[in-house]
C-alpha cells in the first residue's frame, strides 16, 4: 500500500508542557538561541519592543489578574481594526498560564455569528478591542455573559501602580496581577506527562460548515496544545532552522531574522506559524495592525524585514505595482505563501523582482493545525505545495477507493502528531473527518516523483465541464497573475447547453477600479482581458464563462470563499457539481 512521508526524522515532542510553556521556556533540540540583539515583538505603528522578560512579566500579570478577578475558565478573543496585536500573542499566553481555553475570532464577525460562538464554546469572558465594544457586549448579552466579564485592550502600558487599576482592560488587569502575589501561580502547573495530547488550547474556526444552505455556520474545531508544539517542531525540523546545512547566507529562516506579521492572529496560518514557529526560530515578530501594501513596504524598509508569510492575492499585488524605484526590498530574504495555491507566473514576478530570496509554498489546515507540507530547504524556489514535513504519513484515495501511486489524483489523507481533536459538540463531523487516526482532508492532490504534493481543488468544489475536471483554485491562481486582479473567486454555473462552465468573480486592484467608473466600454476591456489572460494560459475546457467584477470575495471566518453566496447575490442557478 503506497505510503508518503519525510525523509527526516522527527525529533521529540513533549506532551507534558502547555504551549505557553513551550514559546517562553521550554529548550528543545531543535530550538537555535535566540541572539541577545532581537527583541521578541515590535509594534509595528510605534516600534515599541518587547523582550522576554517583559513578555513573562506581562503573562504573569495578566494571568495572575483574570485568574484573581474574574476565576477564568474558558477566554473568548476578538478583535477591531486598530487593535495592538501585539498584545494578542501575550493575551494567550496569559490565559494558557491558568490552562483556560482560547477561541480566537475573525473581527469582521457579525453579532449573530460571535453570539453562536460563543454559546458554542461555553465562554465565560471576552477581549475585544474597543473598535468592537458595542458588537461585543451585544453578543455577550445574548450568551448570558455579563457585562463586567468584557475585557476590553487599552493602552500599550502597564498603567502606574499610584492609582487603581481598571479591570476591565488588559493593562488593567496585568497591572492588578503584578501587585499581588504572583508566588502560587508561578508559571503554571506542568502537566501530567500525555496531558497535552487532550487538553485543549484553541477553539478555532474550521472551514466546515453545518445548517442549510443560506444560513451555515462555521464548526468550531478543538485543538490541543501538544498539536500546536507538534506543528512548530515539525516545521522547524522540516526548515532546519537548528542546523548549519549550508552557509549562514543561504539558511532559511536564522535566528535574528526579522518577520513582519501582517496576517490575521485568529487564522491558524497566523496563529501556529506567524506567532509560535517564528518566535520558537529565534526570529523578531513585527506586529502590523492589519495588511496594507503600502504600509508594508515601509515596514520592509524600516525595520528591515527579512522574512514575510503571505496569502496568494497578497503576493500577487506586491508583483503588480511598481515599487522596487520607491522602495528598497533587497533585504527580503524569504517568502512564504499560504492557504491556497500560488501561480507559476506570479512566482516568476516575485522571483524578477526579488532574485536572491527564498521563495515558496506550503499546504496546511485547520484540521492539521497549520503545515502539512512545504518546500524543501533543498530548493530556494518552491513551485507547489511541496514535501511532507517530519512525522506526517499520507495516503492518496482514488474514487474507487485504491490507493493512489505518485502522480495519480485522489483525496489526500494524512496522519499527523499535529492533528486536532476533533469538532466541537459534532460527533458525526468528526467520525467523517477524523478516521483511525487518519484525517481525510476533503482536497484533491497528486504526489510527484519528488514526493511533493500538487494541490488540486477541494474534492466538493471540483466544475465537471465536459466531462472534465476544473479546479477553481486553478484558475483563481491563474486569474491571481493579471495585472488588474487583487482577488477573485471561481463558482460553477449551469451554461445553455446544459452543462456547468466556470464564471470568475474579480475584486480589481484600486487603479482599475476607479477607471471603470461610469465607463461600461473600460468595463467590457477588462472582462475580455481577463477572459484572454486565461484562454492564453489553459486548456479549451477551461475556459471562462464570463467575468463579474465585484468590491468584495465574500470569505467566512477562517477565509474560506463563500462561493454559494456570490451565486445567491447575482441570483445565478446553483451548478451541479
């Protein structure tokens, strides 16, 4: 029976630690020291830095106040559009000190959709930044969480110890816990040895839903601290990040690198990789409060940023404007692309642009909590989802049920040290998903000779035009590489001939758009020059049906494309798939 796996050995995991535990103490065979120059975090808007020691003095605090206060059992965290972020990562430390539970959210979320959350994971708090104050006392009335149980960010200092404290901000409460007794909390109970294994540290959205069609709801998954530890050592190991494999030159990631966060805290892209395995590597995390091209081009230049982890459309408008004559980015020593696959012609792009970094892909889920596979450190480019990381065993399904051989396409299915628990109060969810210890991804692949996974499509999501397979992820990243596209999404839709043919939904970049207002000839150029930027690149049977150019891709909590709701807001006929 075909197997897949690394070639490396993955080293121990402990099971006995949490994960606040692990990032802030815990010495691991595959953790480089971190050098005494780079600091932990830096905000981004005020280059204000945190070191370790105020890191483990703030958790402490914190910890100390939520546990003395309030008794926390279970921490609900949202978020607005001006929040200090950096303050995100030592808000779950916090809570993960008293061995409480986080469930992170989307700060686009609605009343209705945090309301559910909420009653869903039995939450007995909230953070949330002031930007969201009305949305989260709504909701938290609607749980049956009192108002005084809202906790809301505030400044960026630990407020003075000459006047009382106020309770109900974060620096409130760290202030509140440093004046108290922090002797019997200490840095938290260690663990029975397995006990990570089943504890769980996150409630996170998945990109399953359940209920009718106009009305889903996202899943919420259970994901334990030894996953998280799992994936961070995993993907240390698969990047070396301990070894001298090559020169200091040509290393991947190196301890004193500098990664600018511009990807969302509550995505777990954000929350494994770009907060636990950066910091874990010994590299500095700047923290920006949400993703703007060009504010992140002054961030690359001031803070000389070496390392940026980016989605596919963030990659694509950094390769459509003209920037290298305004800003400097030869410092760019690695990007990494995730989520959803990245073109071959936009890799060329940043390649021209940037000739001297490492550039590539990696392929991950919620499910798996965070990378399953990722390019090779054996290879500066990556130009698919790439190898297997250390500990993970994958199976490839045919339809009939066989076992795929290389460079044959079925389901993926993998087991993992990193794999999540399971779906919260969804038993059947879960057996589906979750069998014998295999996971079944939901994601049509191949393997190649190199033992790299292609990703095809989500198996559901697959346009059967006819005959033939057509992956919308396909054309997305092809769509991606025009130089008027900042996003897009692919749906199926019913043709005259009875048959489904792909229609794109595309968000232009901001030039483009102003140009079509009010001039339905620019309007009509566009569309047929995004329709011939893909007849010039694919197969006949790929071809699309038309363009729709709309402000927004409706995206659910996880950033999953909400592609049903694009067919119900333009009334279009549901596809059969």
């Amino acid at each position: 029976m075909p197997e897949f796996h690394s070639d490396r050995t993955l080293p121990h995991i402990p099971d006995d630690v949490t994960l606040e535990q692990f990032i802030l103490g815990y010495r691991h065979e595959a953790r480089p020291r971190r050098p005494d120059f780079a600091p932990w975090l830096v905000a981004d808007k005020t280059g204000r830095q945190i070191r370790l020691e105020e890191i483990q003095q703030r958790v402490t605090g914190l910890a100390n106040g939520l546990h003395t206060h309030f008794g926390i059992r279970t921490l609900f965290i949202t978020c607005g559009s001006r929040l200090f972020l950096k303050e995100y990562p030592i808000c779950i430390w916090a809570i993960h000190r008293l061995c409480a539970i986080v469930s992170p959210c989307n700060p686009t979320i609605t009343t209705a959709e945090l309301t559910h959350q909420l009653l869903q994971t039995r939450a007995t708090s909230i953070i949330a930044h002031p930007d969201v104050r009305d949305l989260a006392l709504a909701s938290a009335g609607e749980a049956g969480i009192p108002p005084s149980h809202v906790i809301f960010f505030g400044s960026e200092d630990i407020e003075s110890a000459d006047r009382a404290p106020d309770l109900s901000t974060v620096t409130g409460l760290t202030s509140y816990g440093l004046s108290l007794d922090s002797a019997a909390l200490g840095r938290g109970r260690r663990l029975r040895e397995g006990e990570g294994r089943t504890k769980i540290a996150f409630l996170s959205s998945s990109t399953k839903t359940t209920g009718k069609p106009k009305a889903r709801i996202s899943i919420i998954l259970s994901i334990s601290h030894f996953s998280v530890v799992a994936n961070v050592v995993q993907v240390a190991t698969h990047c070396r990040v301990n070894e001298a494999y090559t020169s200091w030159e040509e290393r991947r990631y190196r301890p004193g690198d500098v990664c600018l966060a511009v990807l969302p805290f509550y995505h777990i892209y954000g929350l494994a990789i770009v907060i636990h395995f950066v910091l874990f590597s010994g590299m500095t995390l700047v923290v920006a409060p949400k993703f703007d091209l060009e504010d992140m081009l002054k961030s690359i230049v001031r803070y000389k940023i070496s390392q940026l982890m980016l989605l596919p459309p963030q990659v694509a408008l950094l390769c459509k404007e003209p920037i290298e004559r305004d800003y400097d980015l030869s410092g760019v020593h690695s990007i990494l692309s995730g989520a959803a696959p990245l073109a071959a012609d936009v890799t060329e792009r940043l390649i021209s642009m940037l000739p001297k970094a490492h550039i590539g892909q990696a392929y991950g889920s919620t499910e798996s909590t965070g990378i399953v596979s990722m390019w090779s450190t054996r290879t500066k480019r990556g130009y698919n989802a790439g190898e297997l990381v250390p500990g993970i065993v994958a199976r490839v399904v045919k339809p009939d049920g066989a076992l795929a051989e290389h460079d044959e396409a079925g389901e993926l299915l993998v087991k993992t040290p990193s794999i999540a628990l399971g779906y919260l109060n969804d038993e059947d969810t879960t057996n589906e998903a979750f069998v014998d210890g295999w996971l079944h991804t939901g994601d049509q692949v191949t393997i190649n000779q190199k033992n790299e996974i292609i990703y095809i499509d989500r198996l559901n999501e697959i346009i059967k035009v006819r005959g033939f397979e057509v992956a919308p992820a396909d054309l997305e990243a092809c769509i991606l590489g025009h130089k008027l596209v900042q996003d897009v999404a692919v749906i199926a839709i019913n043709n005259k001939l009875g048959g489904t043919a792909p229609l794109a939904f595309v968000v232009l970049i901001a030039k483009a758009s102003a140009s079509c207002k009010g001039d339905p000839k620019n309007i009509r150029k566009i569309k047929n020059s995004i329709m011939t930027h893909v007849a010039e690149r694919k197969s006949s049977y790929k071809q699309l049906h038309g363009v729709e150019l709309v402000d927004e891709i409706p995206k659910d909590l996880s950033g999953k494309i909400l592609r049903r709701v694009l067919q119900d807001q333009l009334g279009i006929p549901t596809a059969k798939l």
